[in-house]
C-alpha cells in the first residue's frame, strides 16, 4: 500500500498522526522540509498528501514557505498533480476553504481538531485506495 506523507510542523499533531496511522495499519511519514517532500514525492510510492496551512519552520530552496504554497506548486506540477493533496487546518471558516481549495487545487479540505478518527481513517484510505 502506498504511503502517505504529512507536511505538519507542531509535534503534538505530528504525535497525533503517527498514533493513528499506526494504530489503522497504514504507513505514513511526517516531513517540515519542502526539499525533502519533493525528494519523496520523486519515489513514486506517495497515496496521499495531508498539508497543514500555518507551517512556521517550513523552507523550500531556502526559502521560507507555507502549506498554500507548497500545494499549489505540487497540484500545479505535472509529475505530482495525480497524489491526492488534503488541507487539513485549523481554520474552519467556509469562505476560507473554498477560497484555499480554489488556490491550491487541493482534492479536499479537513478542519482540525479531529473529532471522528474512524472517519478521518476510511477518508484517508479511500484516497490512497482510488
């Protein structure tokens, strides 16, 4: 089954991913650094990307970036615009996740906090599954 990498940057939600994804039987690695997501993206054995907005210590060329950024430069790519891309952020403004989803091109949008992990799960497996 392919993987799936989360660009999140706050270690208690990083710690909250690893416990899940783990717990469902599903591989899943955790990258801050742009470069090294795109090195990831470049095996070929990425199902989903899960991207956090607000990412304070993120750099891409050196250069510091955010979760907007990043998932547009990835849906715009024609080698990576096929991965599944999920925003997963704290803000749950509807206005604001439509303009977001209409920016970065993302397949979906979950607002944190998590509330139903079963689901947030079976989400995330449909993806990596399609």
């Amino acid at each position: 089954m392919k993987e799936i990498i989360i660009i999140e940057d706050d270690p208690f939600s990083q710690d909250f991913y690893k416990f899940i994804f783990t717990k469902a039987g599903l591989e899943s690695t955790i990258i801050e650094d742009g470069d090294k997501l795109f090195e990831r993206l470049n095996d070929g054995n990425v199902g989903v990307i899960l991207m956090d907005l607000s990412l304070r210590n993120t750099y891409l060329k050196g250069i510091k970036t955010d979760g907007v950024e990043l998932a547009s430069k990835i849906k715009k790519s024609e080698l990576y615009s096929s991965i599944p891309l999920i925003i997963v952020s704290a803000h749950s403004n509807l206005n604001y996740e439509v303009k977001v989803l209409k920016e970065t091109q993302a397949d979906d949008y979950i607002t944190k906090p998590i509330l139903d992990f079963n689901q947030f799960v079976k989400k995330i497996k449909n993806y990596i599954l399609n």
